[in-house]
C-alpha cells in the first residue's frame, strides 16, 4: 500500500520506462550494524540495520506451512522479493515430540537466507529475519513493483556520495509522521530502530552531517548536560547506540529519574513523553504486567529494557489526582528475568501505595 502511493502517480504520468531508481539515503551514515551489537543476534528483529531509508522495520516476515513428509512450505514473505536467494533445510515433523521451531539464517553482508528448524504447525505470527542494506534492497523492490505496473526499469541503486539532484521534481505525495507517533512506538512497543533511528536524526539536525552514532551520541549527551544542568547526573553516562542494545552504555538510576522529571516539569513536552510510554496492564510492553496489582488507583507509564543480565524498567505512577512520581529500576547480573520483573512491579506497588497514603497539601505540586 505505501509504495503503491509513489507507484501510482508514476504510472499515472505517463512513464513505461525508467533509466535508473535511486535512493537517497545519505541522511545517515551507511553503518547499518553497530559494532557493539551481539554478532549472534543480527538475524533477529530488534537488531535490524539501520540506514537512512527504513522500510517495514527492515525485516522479512515469513509464514510457513507444514507440508507432510517433506520440506515445509515457505510461501512468500512480506514484503515479497523475488530475486532473493532461499535455501530450505527446515522439516515438516508431526511427531509427538516435535514442535514448531523454524529460524532463519542470513548469510553475511548479504539476503540470502537458509531456513532451519522445525514446522509442526502452520505458523501465523510472522517468522522475521533482518535485511541487508535497506536502501540497496528497497531500490530494486521499488523497482519490481513498478515493472509489475508495466513501467520498466533499467537500473536501480543507492546515491553515490557526491551525487546531486538539483532539478528533481515531486511526482508522489510527501508523507510526514508526527514526533509523537515515533516516540509512542519506540517507548510503548520498544522498537528499537526508532530509537537508533532518533538518535542518527539528532546527529543529523544538529551537525549538518549524515547522522551516526558518534554525532548522535555526542548530541544527546550535550542535550543531557543542559537540561539536567548537575555534572554529577550526566558526567558519567555512556551512550553507545539509541536503544540500549549494546552492553557497553551506563547511566544511574539518579539520572534517569532526573532526566523524566524535566520532563515532567517541561509545558511544552511533558504530555507528548509520558503518553509515549507504555501503560501498566493495558499497552505495550508492559500489556501483561501490573493487571492484579493494588496501585490504588495509579497509573504507571513506564519503558522496559531488556537486554542479556539487565532488565529494568523506569517512568511514572500517577495518583488519581494526578501526582506523580518518576522511578527508575536497573538490574545487573539477572538470571531469572521473570524474577527481575516481580521485585521491579513490587517496588513500583509500593511506590503507588505509598503516593496514596501521603496525604495532598494545598499549595503543593
């Protein structure tokens, strides 16, 4: 449906032939992985590259099917690429000790991909696996998809460095996505490439460069510097990447409680942060957790983090009568990770709890 929004008006201009697509994605740098990331999970989806045209949280989804006595069937993807190379090595066991454990590998700088595993059952949650080089990728799918419209194409490919598009014209819509949206699904569904793609953006806004996680980093902490205005909460913080992905990042519980009450404090931006988190029992990452607690009538917004030995969790319990408190909860050397979310929902029922039995003092925030 999205590209069919840049497909139509093409076809509507009279075009049957294009010399070349061309992405322009040089708004960032062409580091799609950072290299502090876990090597072994660069196939999952919260590892997706990032580069500065995203497309479908630049993954594959996949639904395969059982097939009796031989290979499953894979079937096409989403979105569907069909100069894609795909090796099927997973089974289709229907024993009673079997189950449905299908995985895919991608092999190196590449998209060929080998599937894995078992298919007992027809899988209806999409089996996804991350894309190389999401501008090189989308190109050729832009391309495809025009071909189909009877538009053909000769070439398709990413901008070159120095390259100049000085007599463009628009031909399709220009599509705008309010802050709000992407901060909503980066904090409320923990969508790591929003973030990493948040943090290049500022790197990109702020240095007239194509944004990285070097510049990005290095804004963000000069953004911390200034709104927390205390050496002591922001002199120590590591920023690695945007989402917390890499184990190398460190910040304080201190500070990142400092960092929500500017939040809080702040007219302008207060109400687009906190309705960006998730909320306790109701959405999110946080859909499942707080439903039998006794809050007292509090909500909590909150943003979890999770990564191997840390969980955590941090934001805000508010009152019935709108105070608030902010907390922040980090865990180092989890084990148990279920065990890790129990003490963290105890002590925020405790923080609710308390915030209800303090009684409200007229003239007090």
């Amino acid at each position: 449906t999205l590209l069919g929004v840049w497909i139509k008006p093409i076809v509507d201009s009279g075009l049957t032939r294009v010399t070349e697509v061309i992405v322009d994605d040089r708004i960032f740098d062409r580091e799609f992985v950072h290299p502090a990331w876990p090597v072994d999970q660069l196939a999952a989806r919260y590892c997706a590259e990032v580069a500065g045209l995203n497309f479908h949280m630049n993954v594959l989804h996949f639904y395969p099917k059982p097939r009796q006595g031989q290979s499953p069937v894979i079937g096409g993807s989403v979105p569907d690429p069909p100069w894609i190379r795909i090796s099927n090595m997973a089974t289709s066991r229907n024993g009673g000790r079997d189950e449905s454990n299908i995985w895919i590998a991608r092999t190196g700088d590449t998209n060929d991909l080998t599937f894995r595993g078992n298919v007992r059952f027809a899988y209806k949650a999409p089996v996804a696996i991350t894309l190389h080089n999401e501008p090189e990728f989308f190109a050729r799918l832009l391309a495809d998809r025009l071909g189909r419209k009877g538009v053909s194409v000769s070439k398709a490919r990413a901008a070159t460095t120095d390259e100049l598009f000085t007599d463009a014209k628009p031909l399709g819509p220009v599509i705008t996505t309010p802050i709000s949206t992407v901060i909503t699904r980066a904090n409320t569904d923990s969508e790591n490439l929003y973030a990493e793609a948040l943090l290049k953006r500022i790197g990109a806004a702020m240095t007239g460069e194509p944004g990285s996680w070097v510049n990005g980093a290095a804004i963000l902490r000069h953004i911390l510097h200034e709104r927390l205005d205390d050496p002591a909460l922001s002199s120590n913080v590591v920023v690695t990447d945007g989402s917390g992905l890499a184990s190398s990042n460190r910040v304080a519980a201190s500070t990142m409680t400092a960092w929500l009450n500017s939040f809080h404090n702040d007219e302008k931006l207060a109400q687009v942060f906190v309705d960006s988190l998730a909320v306790g029992g109701k959405s999110g990452t946080l859909d499942n957790r707080f439903k039998t607690a006794d809050l007292r009538g509090a909500v909590v917004q909150a943003k979890s983090g999770y990564i191997n030995g840390v969980s955590c969790l941090t934001g805000f319990v508010t009152a019935a009568d709108g105070r608030r408190r902010s907390f922040s909860i980090l865990m180092n050397s989890v084990k148990e990770v279920s065990q890790a979310k129990k003490v963290q929902e105890q002590i925020v029922t405790a923080i609710a709890q308390d915030l209800a039995e303090v009684p409200v003092q007229l003239g007090s925030d």
